[in-house]
C-alpha cells in the first residue's frame, strides 16, 4: 500500500495504490490529513481510487473520516476512479450524499 499527495490550483490529491484494509487504513489517513493540514489554500479533497486493488469496509470508514476532517477545515472531498465493486460499495454506504463519486473513466 502507497499513497502519494500530489497538490495542484486549489486541490489536494490522494493517489491511493495497494489494499485498503484495517491494517493499511492507517497509513494512508495519517498521510492524508497531514497534507490537509498543511495546505490552507486547497478547497478540495480527491481521493483517486484508481490504483486500490482491493477495499473492505476499511475503505468506506477512510472516505468518511477524511470527510469530517475536510470539512473541518472548510474542503470538500470527491472520490474518483473507483472500480465497479468498490462503487456500489460506495453507494450503498451512502458516501454519495456526503462527496461526489465517480466510476473508473467518468468526467471528474
């Protein structure tokens, strides 16, 4: 598991590559809300999911948590590139009605 911030105009992005899991989750939180920490400017949050080769429910608290944070700090978040699993997955948790989620191959 990896991921890599990557900050650009108003954005933060999250490049998510590997498993999200309990044991990875983490990780890749500690590094996301460090950058968000650290980047006043930035209005929004992408996580790219384009990389992420396996999610559990791990995934979905991820999302969440990010979210609360973000929006602590006055960001908002979207979800790009998930793949057609981890979107109805997304779905289904109800994470549409928070952040802005989009398939693999869809407009961001």
């Amino acid at each position: 598991m990896s991921v890599t911030i990557k900050r650009k105009n108003d954005y933060i992005y999250a490049f998510i590559k590997g498993e999200i899991d309990h044991h990875t989750a983490p990780e890749i939180r500690e590094t996301i809300d460090d950058a968000l920490s650290t980047s006043e400017s930035a209005k929004m949050l992408v996580l790219d999911f384009n990389e992420v080769s396996f999610m559990d429910s791990s995934g979905v608290g991820l999302v969440m948590g990010r979210y609360r944070y973000a929006t602590t700090l006055g960001k908002k978040i979207r979800v790009d590139n998930l793949d057609n699993r981890n979107y109805k997955i997304m779905q289904m948790s109800g994470i549409e009605r928070i952040a802005e989620i989009n398939k693999k191959g869809e407009e961001n």
